[in-house]
C-alpha cells in the first residue's frame, strides 16, 4: 500500500483503504492505457475488480483546470478514453456493480457503493434536472455568501477539486450527517494505519474557500480570521480556474459588504465581487487548524 499511496491521488488511496478495511465496493475511473497494470496490484491487495463495457472521455468543467462532473462517450482509440472500473474482495459484488452501470441504475449501483440514500436521490434529481453544472454547485447556491464569514464543520466538499477528500459521493447538503458519518470512518481508519496521508488529508480538509461558479476555486490550508478580516499564508493555496489569478498573491482579505478587499503587502490589490460565490471556512473538530502567528 505504501507504494500505492506514491502512485495515487489522497482520494483514491483513501478509497483504496476503505475498500480493505469496510469491505466496500470502490468505483474509479482509470484510463484505458493503465488497465493492464491492475491485475498486479489487486492480487498482492486480495481484490477483484470489474471493467465496464462502456469507454469515456472526461470534459473539463467550465472555469476549471483538474475537474470534470460529466462524462462523454466514446470509442477506445481515444488517447483520453477511460473506464469504470470497480473494486471488491468479492468477485460478485463486482459483477453486480458491473450489470447495474451497464443498466444504468444509478439508484441501486449507488446503494451498492454505500452512499447515502438521501445523496442518491438528490442526485437523480440533479441527473434529472439536467443540470450542466458541478452537483456541488447545486449545494452551494443555496448558502450565498451575505457579507459574513461563515464557519463550517467537517467534511470539506472543495477539497476533492484537488485530488482529496473523505468521501466518493456528492452529498445532498454541506450538513448531510450520513456524508459526515462516512468522513469520519474513513479518517479514523488512515489516521490509524496511514498517519502520514490522514495528516495531508486535513491539511486540505482545515480550509478557507472561496468558490465561484465557472470560476474557480480558491482553498488556503493556513489561515486566521479575525471579524470581518482574513490573514493568509499564500504559499498554502490551491487553486484553478480563474479565481488563480486572481487571489494567488492575496495575504489578507477585507470583507466589506458584497464585496472583498484583496491586499497584498499591505497594498489594496483590487476589489472583488462576490456573485454567486461561496466563502467559508471548514474546520475539523478533531484536529482543529494550527492559525498563522
């Protein structure tokens, strides 16, 4: 595993350890060129795996660099094509997971993943809805920023943007206590058997975030925020899109109204709107922030 967790995103390693510890199904998606190097890591893991029928290309959302919601079809010459592939001890656990994707019932492979059911169907709704935009989106949209700091709990939903996160599903709210549950479990179980990679976990999980629609996204991992102020470590951001540009020399931020004051070395850099964005901070419990002094 150790070497695996050189090899693999946070988010996927963390999957990975789901799988072996929970005995859970994991879904990823694995470029059709790496297929061949499977076989080799699941047998020293004592895993089957499953392929699906079906190959894809992923579409860049709108506004971002590393992030994709939708998958497009397509033939396996593509250079990008890519395919589902799922993980289990048991073989038939992964066959199931493979008939019900070839069915297209998202209710039931969803279920068989262990996400929650209130997730699941808020996710049919958004499939449904037809909607362009990241889930993610959806649950933002509904807790604009309002001139206030707003502080949340665990988990993070901004942290997978960057190959992170404790949980493989989108959640219904930011508050989902089934998604939260699921976050916990999974953090326990690295900080117990890989200390080091739940460590880099809630350094992205213990974050201020700025986020827009066909934007970007912006997460600093060091922060403090005094009232309406908030000092930053610019060497802790991650970010794409076009907030990148944007706030990437920012060390402090004033939050005035609807907007935001961006100051670099004490400069007033540019005055920032904040429509349609979601600002927050995100603080794990367990392991509370270490602020900038």
């Amino acid at each position: 595993m150790s070497e695996l967790g050189e090899m693999l995103s946070l988010n996927r390693f963390r999957e990975l350890c789901d799988c072996l510890e929970f005995n859970k199904l994991v879904r990823m998606e694995i470029f059709l060129r790496d297929l061949s190097k499977i076989p080799e890591w699941t047998k020293k893991l004592n895993l089957n795996f499953t392929v699906s029928d079906n190959s894809f290309t992923l579409t860049k959302d709108k506004g971002m660099e590393n992030w994709s919601s939708l998958l497009n079809y397509c033939s396996v010459e593509h250079r990008e094509a890519m395919r589902l592939v799922y993980f289990h001890s048991d073989k038939e656990f992964c066959e199931i997971a493979k008939n019900l994707d070839t069915k297209n019932d998202d209710l039931n492979l969803g279920l068989l993943l262990n996400y929650p059911k209130c997730c699941i169907e808020s996710y049919l709704q958004w499939q449904k809805n037809k909607e362009n935009t990241d889930p993610i989106t959806s649950i933002t949209d509904s807790i604009p920023f309002i001139d206030q700091l707003n502080n949340y709990h665990f988990p993070n939903p901004f942290s997978r943007y960057f190959g992170s996160g404790l949980y493989s599903h989108f959640p219904c709210s930011i508050n989902c206590y089934e998604t939260k549950k699921i976050a916990q479990n999974s953090l326990n179980n690295l900080q117990v058997n890989f200390p080091i990679i739940a460590d880099k976990i809630l350094h992205l999980e213990n974050s201020f975030v700025i986020f827009q629609q066909e934007k970007g996204v912006c997460l600093w991992s060091n922060f403090d925020s005094i009232a309406n102020k908030i000092q930053l470590d610019k060497y802790s951001i991650h970010s794409q899109g076009e907030l990148k540009s944007i706030f990437e020399k920012v060390n402090l931020i004033e939050i005035s109204q609807a907007k935001l004051k961006l100051f670099s070395n004490s400069e007033v850099e540019t005055i920032f709107k904040t429509n349609g964005c979601f600002i927050g901070t995100f603080i794990n419990i367990v392991n509370p922030k270490k602020l900038i002094k």
